[in-house]
C-alpha cells in the first residue's frame, strides 16, 4: 500500500496536520486553555484530516471514472483506447493489466481476422477448382447422351451419371455456404425486404416442379410484413424447407407456405401433408448428412435443412418442427422484432 504516492502524501498530510494540532494542544495546556478552547481545535483538526481523505478519494473517484470512459471507448470499437497509469500503486498495477489485457485481445482479434481471410481466399479456390471438373464433367456427360441417341442402355447411364453429378455440384455449393456462415466469412447484405415479394420469387421457381409432380402449391401471407434481411439467403433458406417438401410428399399432396407479421416478429410456416418424420428422427434432422433409417428419400443429401437453419440463425430468427408420422410436417421460422433496426 505504501508503494502508492497519493497514499503516501496522504497519510504525511494525516501525520502533519495530526502533529501541528498536538503542539497546539500542548502548548494551550501549559498555558491553562479552558477545556472548551481545546475542543475547538480538535474539531478545527478533524476537520482539516476529513478534508484531506475527502480530497484524496475525489482525485481516486476522477481516476476510476476516467478509466471506465477509456473500457466504454475500447468496448465501442476504438481498440487503441488505454487507460493512463504513469503512478504506482495497486491500481495503477490494476490498470496496467487492464491495458496488457487490451493488447492480447487486439492481437487474438488481428489473429482471427488474418485466418478468415485466409479461409475465405481457400474456400474461393475450392469453390473455383470444384466448379471447372463439374462443367467438364457435365459437358462430356452431354456429348455421350447425344452419342448414345441409339443406344438406351448408354442413354439410361448417362442420365444416371448427370443426377450424380447434380448431387455433386449441389454438395459442394452446400459444404461451402455453410462453411462460410460457421467461419464468419459471409457478409450479409441486410435490407429491408418485403416478405410477399420473396415468396412470390420462391413460388415461381417451384411451380413446374409442383405441376410435374401433381403436388398442390399455395402460397399466402401479409403484404405489409417486411424483414431486414439478405434476400438472397433468406430465399435460400425457405426454398430448402419447401424443397425438402417436395422430397418428403406423394402425388397430391399439398403444399403449403403461409406468412404473418406479428407485433413484434415475423412468422413463416413451410407445411405438407406429407409422409411426415419418425419421432425418433425430430431431434437429429438439423444434423449435417443425417440420414434416418425410416426415410425413403434416395435424393437428398442431409445439407438443406442445416443450411436453412444456420441463414435463420444468422439472422438472429430460430426454426422449429412439428410433424406427425403419415400426416405431414411443418417448419415454423420466427424473426423477432421483424428484422428491422430500430433507433433509440
């Protein structure tokens, strides 16, 4: 404690003043003070130590309330705030781990950013290497159809190999979107969106595969709700779960796709009457890859609905399922507060 400065010159002003009003006393005893002169000047003496601690914690006070505007400044972004500590004493000590401690979480923070820029340069590179096989791939798949015009069993293999391909491509899109929402590398180019509007873009693309199939499709919702959101990656992610419909229904089957702006969300409900989902499956279905050993999809690759469940969670929504086995399932997002910033 003795190391302090201020703590040092505090107590010599206690032991100075304290000595000063002793000799005071001492020399109003010898000559025959009245006893109410000499309490005045213990008061005049408490007084002036009172004085002295008073001036010694506001200066602490002023300390302590500069150091705490110095961590509000780093916490709201400045990372080259510190707090002065040229004294000695405890809490300058304090104060100087304080600063170390800024220095290491700069440096972990520089760290981190250098290895997603590194992933995100790698998962380019991956995405680009992967892309030219496939198209080569595709496009040879393309010339052997039209070469085996004549010959069915040929015909019947090509096709089969474009579906895998198919799958292929779609794996690799898959593995590296969700790469990147698990690393932080994506950015999302957040708006504010009008629900209808993406649900219209949504039902457009799945209409020919429900004329096709004979699968009934609706779509309905609130005009008025909007969402602050990237696009892209919400369409994305609802067009999973509406594909995952599709995969998991029969012929007439429906399909349904219903929006609400609530007061203080915006709920999105993805339902079919199909086939359902084994109790024993609701607790893994969100997990990469997985497979139940009840499904009877051959198609799917166990990425869509971990995908659609890490955009909705990037975007600060959660995603929850209801199904009954042989009645249909249905996925309900909610986005609270409606997506939309708000100022104070």
């Amino acid at each position: 404690m003795l190391a302090d400065r201020k703590i040092r010159h505090l107590l010599g002003q206690i032991a100075g003043i304290t000595g000063i009003f002793l000799l005071i006393l001492v020399l109003l005893a010898v000559l025959k003070c009245p006893a109410l002169c000499m309490a005045a000047v213990s008061a005049v003496m408490a007084a002036a130590i009172l004085a002295a601690v008073y001036r010694y914690f506001r200066e602490q006070e002023k300390i302590l309330e500069n150091a705490a505007e110095k961590i509000r400044e780093y916490l709201s972004g400045n990372h080259e705030a510190r707090i002065p500590c040229d004294d000695e004493g405890s809490l300058c000590r304090l104060f100087h781990e304080v600063n170390s401690l800024a220095a290491v979480l700069n440096a972990h923070a520089e760290s981190e950013g250098s290895a997603k820029r590194f992933l995100k340069n790698t998962l380019s590179d991956i995405s680009h290497q992967f892309k030219t096989p496939l198209a080569a791939l595709n496009i040879y798949n393309g010339l052997l159809l039209e070469e085996a015009a004549d010959l069915p069993e040929i015909r019947e293999f090509a096709a089969l190999s474009e579906q895998e391909l198919d799958r292929i491509e779609t794996l690799v899109q898959n593995l590296l979107k969700i790469t990147k929402l698990d690393s932080g590398t994506l950015v999302m180019e957040k708006a504010i969106e009008n629900v209808s509007e993406m649900m219209e873009a949504i039902e457009k693309h799945f209409a020919f595969q429900a004329d096709r199939e004979g699968k009934n499709l609706s779509f309905s919702g609130d005009d008025t709700a909007v969402l602050f959101c990237d696009r892209s990656w919400i369409i994305e992610a609802i067009s999973n779960l509406v594909q995952n419909a599709f995969d998991h229904t029969r012929e007439g089957d429906s399909i349904q796709l219903r929006w609400q702006a609530l007061p203080l969300a915006v709920r999105i409900v993805v339902k079919d009457t199909g086939r359902g989902i084994h109790p024993e499956d609701l607790y893994y279905i969100f997990k990469r890859f997985y497979r139940s050993r009840f499904s009877k999809d051959t198609r799917g690759i166990g990425l869509g609905l971990p995908l659609a469940k890490a955009i909705v969670e990037a975007h600060s929504g959660a995603i929850e399922v209801d199904s009954t086995l042989g009645a249909g399932t249905a996925f309900t997002i909610i986005f609270p507060e409606s997506g939309i910033p708000t100022k104070l």
